[in-house]
C-alpha cells in the first residue's frame, strides 16, 4: 500500500498487522481442522458433512489469501512459519482426535463462533479509519456466520435423524 494510503488510516498500522497476523493465524489452523476432519470423519451424514467441510476449508484458504494480501499492503509480514500459528491464534486448534461426526462438527462450531468474534472485533477497530481492511474482514466475517449455520444445520439433521431411529 502507497505511503498516503497508509497516512489516511485512523488507527495504528502495526496494531492492525499484529491483528491480522492472529487472524491470519486462526485461518491456517481452520484450514486444517476442516480439510483433516473431512478426511477422518465417521458416523451420520459423513459425506454429507465431509463435503461441507471441505467446501469450508477451500474458503477459510481464500481468507488467509486476503488476510495476507492485506497486511503485505499495510507493510507488513504475514505470519511465516506454522510454528508461530499457536503464540498467534486467537481460536486455538482442536485436532480431530475423536473422528466422530458430531464431535467434529462440535469443534468447527466452536472455531467459527470464535472467528465471528474476531473478526465483529476488528470491524469494530477499523470502521470509519480504514475503508479497505473494513470490506475484506466484512466479506470474511459473512462467510464465517454463514458456516456456523451451515454446520449447525447439519448437527440438527444428525439430531433429528437420531430421535427418530
């Protein structure tokens, strides 16, 4: 990003890419937990459920794109080594330990109810000072409310199924 681009933004640049490196953090473990979880899933609706997990991971890569797009735009460096993923991730990472569908769909529950906090925070930080970074974490945090509910409809069509049997 052009100097006067970064002078207009009312906030403090490097806070913003300390953000964004966590955020950009948790999208590489999101990444993961859906693509592993979509390989080891077992139990009700697996495919169905594998399928949406990886229609979610596809997404959470194109979201780590953007994320670090931008803070390579703000002038700074994105989040180099998977090592550093833990000191910097705000949602942690639950392995797929129990391949269970429901357990599974539980954890990425959890992690896209902690990205929605995130990321409504840093909307909160960078409306009316930084326009750019407003529109990439709007566009992200739609796609994160959007998978919450995608997998919440799935875990009550798996609860629904298991009454009636």
């Amino acid at each position: 990003m052009g100097t006067k681009g970064i002078e207009i933004l009312g906030l403090d640049v490097n806070e913003l890419i300390n953000l964004l490196n966590k955020a950009l953090a948790d999208e590489w473990y999101a990444y993961y937990q859906y693509w592993v979880g979509a390989k080891v899933i077992k139990g009700p609706m697996r495919e169905a459920a594998a399928a949406e997990l990886i229609q979610h991971a596809a997404d959470e890569l194109r979201h780590a794109d953007m994320v670090a797009t931008r803070i390579i735009q703000l002038g700074g460096t994105p989040v180099l080594s998977p090592k550093d993923w833990e000191k910097f991730s705000n949602c942690g990472y639950d392995a797929p330990e129990d391949p269970f569908v429901k357990k599974i769909l539980e954890q990425n529950i959890k992690g896209e109810q902690c990205a929605i906090q995130v990321y409504n925070s840093i909307l909160g930080k960078v409306k009316d000072k930084d326009p750019v970074t407003y529109e990439i974490v709007l566009q992200i945090l739609t796609d994160e409310i959007e998978h919450e509910d995608d997998l919440q409809a799935i875990m009550e069509d798996i609860e629904l199924m298991q009454r009636r049997d």
